[in-house]
C-alpha cells in the first residue's frame, strides 16, 4: 500500500438540494429578489482538496495521511468528525482562525457557483507541515493554492519552498489548482511567474482548463467567461487546450492533466529525462512524450460536478502509483469523474479502479457516443 499526503485547502461544504424536476438556462430564471424557492434538503460534507483527493486516495486503497488547517469552531469540530469517521487525522487548528466553508449552488442545468471563505487556509505556510511527515512517503499532493493567501504571497515562495522541501525528501509531487476570482487577491497574483518558480518541483500537475485559461491565456478566459456558460462545453481539445500544456512542460512540470469538464481531460508528459525524477518506479519510456485526449465518459445521472476534478486526481494519482501506463491512467481520471457526478458530495459514487476498467471494457459510452475504449490488462 502506497503512503501518501494529502494536504492544502480544506473547509466544509454545504450544497442546497434544488428540485430536479426542473433545469434552468440561467441562474436569473430561479434567483430572483422577494422570491421563496422550495428546497429538497441540503447536503453538509468536507470539501477542498485535502478532504476530496485525500479522503478519495484513500477510499481507492491508498495509505494517505491529510494535512489541513482549521479553526476552533463549530465547523472545525465538524470537519475533525467527518474525517476521523474515515480513520484520517492530522488537521492543523489555529486557535485565532476560522474554518473555511463554501455554500455550493448546484442548479439543475447550469455550472456551479461557489461562495467561499477561505478561513484557516489563508495562515497555511510550508512550517505547518514538518520534516517527519515526509518521511517514508512516496507522494505529496497539495491543492488549492488559489485560495490560500500565504501560498500567493511574495511570488509563491511559500509555495516554492513547500515542494523544494518534498522533492528534497524524495517524494514524487502533485498540484492541483482552483478556480480564480478575478476580484480577489488571487485574481491579481503573478500565475506564470509563480508557475515558473514551482513546475520544476513539480511531478504531477492537474489544473483545470479555466484556471490555466487564467493564467496563461487571459484574453481567451475573459472571451470565454462572458458566454454566460460553462466555458469547457463544445471546446476543440486539440486546438483550445493542447497548446496550454506545451508552456507547463517548458517550465519544468513533468506530466500535465488538464480537465476539461464535459469536454473530457488532456494528458501530456515531458522527455524521459524529467519524467525519471518523479521516481514511483514509472516505466519512463511509457511515460515519456506522451500525448493523449480521454472524452468524458457519460455519467448514469448528474446529480452534481462538486469533487469531480479532485476525484479524478485521486483515481489518475492511484493508476500511476498501481503502474498503469498513461492511456489508461487518463481513463480511470475520466470515468471516476463521472462516477463521481452522480452524488451530490464528492465521494459517495466512487468505484474502485476494477470497476472502472471493467466497465469501459464492456464499451461505456463517451459523450452520447458508444465506443469500445480498451483498458490494457497490464
């Protein structure tokens, strides 16, 4: 059993249930002033990334110990419950902050919108984590820099620092991002300045197709955003994404997953040089210059996309770590993100790997499409 960290962002999610009898063009059909909208309940759960991957790196077979930080409250003492229900500890509590929470509006019919407070998060600095966690693991995962404001800081350089520290140690490293307020403090950081410093220590780097829109390519995202719709839909994956890869790879990243939402994910590698610092024991030829596009597997029923990326990190980490080559690797990312779709939190409709395989073995459908696509026995 591999022995992982799963740390960064961590809060506490709350998803009001709309009814699903109806779907909406845009968020002004239901949001109106002095309106009264019926709901269906509301679904509490941990969220970030150190509660989504983390808790999926587990829940796929992996020994993953969660690093997160917290505040001494009431939602404090909820995220602490929920995670030690799934055998995890680890959290950090800053007596002088506050959890962070997210209100996640999933309508029927249109993207998600997020309201966030980032708490505790803002205070997480690369000392929180120790020297001794590092020890004896083979992967560190980190996410959400986006939404931390000490990893921003000062060009990343707490960023930089924490995965010198972990590369340093021999681990192989893992980065995820988030989405963007433009209005926040985020939204005016250096992205590519930051990125340049903290790719070389990178391994594994999972962004999302908005968030590098962002920050590599801000005239696109802004042309983009102002279709009032999910920017990922009906993209051109070889002509919108592929090229976004090729910078991250100059910089010094050694493997890019790029989510494309509806639009499926993009994987491409750099040479076999760099990919042989990542270390797990990958076979490098395999891995090396590699380019592949994975369609979105169609989900059974979209109940909602909170987790979906983080699951699919967590299904791609746990193929890489089994030794799957890279085809397969961005097929278990895909078809745990549609697993993932068909509950309202992040991990009740996960499946094991097993699972995953054998279903696109028997021709799981990719975008509407009935297509035989073949996972290797190997």
């Amino acid at each position: 059993m591999s022995k992982l960290i799963a740390a960064g962002h961590v809060c506490i999610d709350i998803t009001p249930v709309f009814p699903s009898h109806h779907t909406y063009r845009e968020l002004g059909e239901l949001l109106e002033p002095g309106k009264l909208i019926h709901m269906e309940g509301a679904d509490v759960h941990t969220g970030g990334s150190v509660a989504n991957t983390g808790l999926a790196l587990k829940l796929l077979g992996n020994d993953v110990q969660l690093l997160g930080k917290i505040g001494d409250d009431a939602l404090g003492w909820t995220v602490q419950r929920i995670l030690s229900s799934y055998g995890v500890d680890g959290l950090i509590v800053d007596k002088e902050g506050k959890t962070s929470y997210s209100v996640v509006l999933a309508v029927p019919g249109i993207d998600r919108i997020f309201l966030h407070d980032p708490g505790a998060n803002d205070t997480f600095v690369s000392e929180d984590i120790p020297d001794s966690v590092f020890e004896g693991a083979q992967l560190f995962h980190f996410g959400y820099p986006p939404l931390m404001k000490a990893m921003m800081e000062e060009d990343g350089a707490e960023l930089v620092k924490l995965f010198s520290r972990a590369k340093e140690h021999g681990l192989a490293t893992s980065l995820d991002f988030a989405a963007i307020d433009p209005n926040s403090p985020a939204g005016h950081a250096d992205w590519t300045g930051i990125l340049r410093k903290v790719l070389p220590f990178v391994d594994f780097f999972e962004p999302s197709f908005e968030e590098l829109c962002f920050m590599l390519d801000r005239e696109k995202y802004d042309r983009l955003s102002q279709k009032g719709k999910d920017m990922t839909d009906d993209l051109d994956v070889g002509k919108d994404v592929l090229p976004l890869a090729d910078p991250l790879l100059h910089m010094g990243c050694g493997v890019v997953l790029i989510k494309c939402g509806t639009s499926g994910m993009v994987c491409k590698t750099a040479d076999q040089k760099r990919i042989e610092k990542a270390g797990l024991g990958l076979d490098t030829r395999a891995w090396a210059d590699y380019t592949g596009i994975q369609p979105c597997f169609k989900a059974d029923i979209v109940r909602s996309a909170t987790g979906a990326g983080d699951t699919s990190i967590a299904a791609f980490l746990t193929a890489v770590l089994t030794g799957r080559i890279p085809a397969d690797c961005l097929a278990m990312a895909a078809a745990e993100g549609a697993c993932c779709v068909t509950a309202y939190d992040a991990l009740s409709g996960l499946c094991p790997l097993s699972v995953l395989e054998e279903r696109i073995r028997a021709g799981w459908a990719t975008n509407g499409k009935e297509e035989k696509n073949a996972c290797n026995d190997e």
